[in-house]
C-alpha cells in the first residue's frame, strides 16, 4: 500500500510507527514549502488543528480505531468549520466566521479526522477551472500553467500535491469530478442525499453534493462511511445501503458485470490522446471480467443546457441572500436607499462570473420566459433520468469520459464563458439523475492526467467504488504524483 494514500497513512498510525501529529505537522510544513506556487489554500488554522492531533493520538493509544483518526483532511472553503472564515472565495464574505460545524465536517471531526486547511474554489462553486476565485487561480501541480479544474480547484490540487490524503469538495455539475481528472486524483460524486448539505454553502439545492476525495477509491470509502446517512437538519438526506462495507473496501468481483458505454459520450468531439487512454483502460476491466456494451443516452444532448437553465435559476434564488444585510460584507455607503447599497453590495462583492449566472438564472425565472425556459429545462431533466433508469435495465454501469481534453491552460476559455461551460459536457447529466459518479485515474495524455467516470445507478455508491476498487489494484495511475511534488514518506516509517 502506497504511503501516499489515505489507508497508507492509516496502517502507519494503527502500527505505532507514525502520530497523528507528525502527520499534521508534516501537512502544514507542506503547505508552506510549496502553496505559494499552487494556492490551493486559503486559510491554515496550525494551533487548532494540532490541538485536534494531540486528541486524536490519544485515542489511537486507548485502542480505539475509526477509518479516519488521526488523518489530515482539507476543505473546500463552501464547508462550515466552526469558528473558522468561510468566504466562498468571495469578496462578499471575506471575514466571515463559520457559527457551526457543517454536517459532514462534524461527522468527520467525530470520527477523529483532522481539518488541516480551508481551500480556494471558484467563487461560490461557479467555474470549471479554478480561475473564479477573488483570491487569485488555482494552478495545477501536474504543470503549473494549466488548470486543476473547478469548482473544487484547491481541495483536489491539495490531494495531487500531497497537503494530506483526504479533502471535502463538492459537486454540482462535476466540481469534483473534473479537478480530479485533471490533477490525477479520485473523487466522488455520491447519490443525492447521502451526504448531507447542511453547513455547505447552497449554489443550487437541487443538484449540490458534498463530494470527498482521495488517491483511490478505499480512501473515498473510508471518508463516506463516517460522513453518510440520514441528517435530521437536511430533509433530503437519505441513508446509504451498505454504508458499513466501504471501510475496509473489499473488490468485487467484475467476472460478468456489464458496463456500459454509452455512444453520445465516445463521439468525435474527444482528444485522440484521451480517447486511446481511456480504451486501455475500459481494456484493464474487460481483463478482470467485465463485458463492455455499447447503449445511448438519446437525451444527453439536452443535458447541458437543461444544466446550465436549471443551475443559475437556482443561483439566483439561493444568492439572493448575500445584500449585506442578512450576509455579506457591506459596501461602504451613505445617504441613498437601502436598494442602492445592496445594489452597491453585490456589484463590488461578486465577481464577474457570478453576476453572469445570477443574471442568466432571474432572466430565465422572470415572468414570460419562465414557461419558455424553466419548466422546459425541468422535462428535458425528466427525460434525462428516465434515460438512465432505461440503462440500468440492460448493463450494471455506465463508463465515460470525464472531460473530452487534459487540463487546459490557464487563461485559454476565461473569455468565453460557452467554452468554460463544455468543459462540463460529461459530468452534468448525472446530477440532472442525482446518480452517483466516480472520477478514477486512467491513465495520461501527453504527461497530462485522464479520468475515467463510471456512473452506477442510485444509492448504488458503495458498489461502485467496489468495482473501481480491483482496477485500482492492477494498476499505478493512481499513484503516481506530480514530479515537483514526490509523495515524501511521512517521517517515522
């Protein structure tokens, strides 16, 4: 087992060999030595998160055993960490303090994990490339010129540069899955509802989920199991079938399981170098038993608009409440209406690409356009699913691309915001499903990561990371890291 991975770290500290304040200490020393470069971070909090190491040293030594003590994980700064700032990577709420632990941060902190750092992200999860931050880009530790994807830019360019072996993202359109394509990490998507939202700040309520990642698919299992099930401060949290088999994660056995490939998502439109490293891939399971099927997905091409509709309608409602009033830093402003501070408010406190997105999403609710828009979004949304459920009736998983390119450079779709939106073009239709999806290294293109995306039908979770499990278990993507950054052993083994 590489030291590199979560469960690495794991055996270390269950074996007596490392503390779980090495590892801290080793995280944030880190994060010092090579952030400047990469700004995956936005905030350290050293004294609190060692204090929380001490603690969890001393419960490894009563005997007592989770699937994270003594871990170090970073979140993405949408997360509330009590007594932390959680700004979105927002002006409007640079200085904010988290009053509460969100749900699935508690569960962690429970469990004996250890909140290392609050991470950069695409202000308030709108963006693809990790570009939309008010504190500056993210860039990627596979090549500091390219993007690492976004929305969860600095959590999964954390994973990739090795500040700790667990990070919380989330995912509303792809916002895991793609950094984790791109910066060579796994990441999940789960089923709507098995992690609750409670504590995440809401970009769009109807598709947001948290969504952990980790150097494999055993790593993502080990964060689920602690985090999932049925929250009573979130009414569309769910249980998770299974939730006591992700920890530790057996391989199952893919002698006979059907994966489908659905022919909208292996058309011309993806790289030559991608397409050839995703077909030795999908060749790896077809070597351990699985039988590959050809399916369609007909409304796939209504996907990524019904998205995009559906998305920045809800964007306009949830964001209606940073005025400066309710939330929000408040624009310097005298004499006037309270209108025109608001107005003042918002337009100096939000960013470019969100005032894009708050002004798509009010158009498209406004009185005449709602019918032409809206509720025509929310059919295609139906057919979308049914689409879905249509497939799981002949095959046990779908396999896709999970961007049609590598990472792209930084700057080269900032100014065309259509082409930031494509780069979404395979990761939106399952949240439209509120299906889980599972972003895997395959392999590389030019020295660059690719992502594998296998998509299981709902509540389905655990057996998708089962099936990921056996591939990551033949091969080495997964744990190669980035050249500037080797996975140094922790110190003590």
């Amino acid at each position: 087992m590489a030291l590199s991975t979560a469960m690495g770290w794991r055996e270390g500290l269950d074996s007596g060999a490392l503390s779980a304040e090495i590892l801290v200490r080793q995280s944030l020393d880190r994060i010092q030595r090579h952030d400047g470069r990469i700004k995956a971070i936005l905030s350290t909090h050293p004294e609190r998160s060692l204090a929380l190491a001490r603690e969890a040293d001393r419960r490894l030594r009563a005997g007592e055993r989770t699937p994270v003590l003594g871990l170090p994980v970073v979140l993405k700064d949408n997360l509330h960490w009590k007594g932390t700032p959680t700004t979105c990577a927002s002006r409007l709420l640079d200085g904010y303090q988290a009053p509460y632990d969100a749900t699935v941060v508690a569960r962690l902190l429970a469990a004996g994990a250890i909140p290392i750092a609050k991470a950069n992200m695409d202000e308030f999860a709108m963006g693809s490339s990790g570009e939309y931050s008010a504190f500056g880009a993210t860039r990627n530790p596979w090549d500091e010129a390219r993007v690492p994807g976004g929305s969860s830019s600095g959590p999964t360019a954390a994973v990739a540069a090795g500040y700790a072996p667990l990070a919380l993202g989330s995912d509303t359109g792809g916002s895991v899955r793609l950094p984790a394509s791109f910066c060579n990490v796994t990441a999940l998507r789960p089923t709507y509802g098995v992690l609750s939202r409670y504590g995440l700040t809401a970009m769009a309520s109807s598709l947001d989920q948290v969504g952990p990642v980790g150097i494999s698919a055993a790593d993502v299992g080990a964060a689920l199991q602690v985090m999932a099930g049925r929250d009573p401060l979130d009414s569309t949290s769910v249980d998770l079938p299974r939730a006591g088999d992700l920890f530790p994660l057996r391989a199952a056995d893919l002698k006979g399981v059907r994966i489908g490939l659905p022919i909208e998502y292996w058309g011309p439109g993806l790289e030559t170098g991608v397409r050839g490293t995703l077909t030795a891939a999908l060749e790896r399971f077809q070597d351990l038993g699985a039988e590959l099927l050809d399916i369609s997905l007909p409304h796939t091409r209504f996907a990524l608009d019904a998205y995009y509709l559906l998305c920045t309608s809800e964007v306009s409602s949830n964001l209606a409440r940073f005025d400066g009033i309710r939330y929000g830093s408040r624009a310097a402003h005298r004499g006037g209406t309270a209108a025109e501070m608001i107005a003042q408010t918002r337009d100096l406190g939000f960013g470019a690409e969100v005032k894009r997105r708050i002004l798509l999403g009010t158009f498209c609710l406004s009185k005449g356009y709602y019918e032409a828009f809206y509720q025509k979004a929310l059919k295609a949304r139906t057919l979308i699913a049914r689409d879905f459920q249509a497939a799981f009736e002949q095959v046990d998983l779908l396999a896709t691309p999970v961007s049609p390119a590598v990472a792209f450079p930084l700057d080269a779709r900032t100014a065309d915001p259509l082409a930031m939106y494509l780069a979404d073009v395979f990761t939106v239709p399952t949240p439209l499903a509120g299906l889980p999806a599972l972003s895997i290294p395959a392999g590389f293109s030019e020295g660059l990561p690719v992502g594998l995306q296998l998509i299981a039908p709902a509540l389905a979770d655990t057996r998708l990371l089962e099936v990921a499990h056996p591939f990551q278990q033949v091969t080495n993507h997964h744990l190669l890291s980035p050249t500037p950054f080797p996975q140094e052993p922790p110190h003590g083994l």
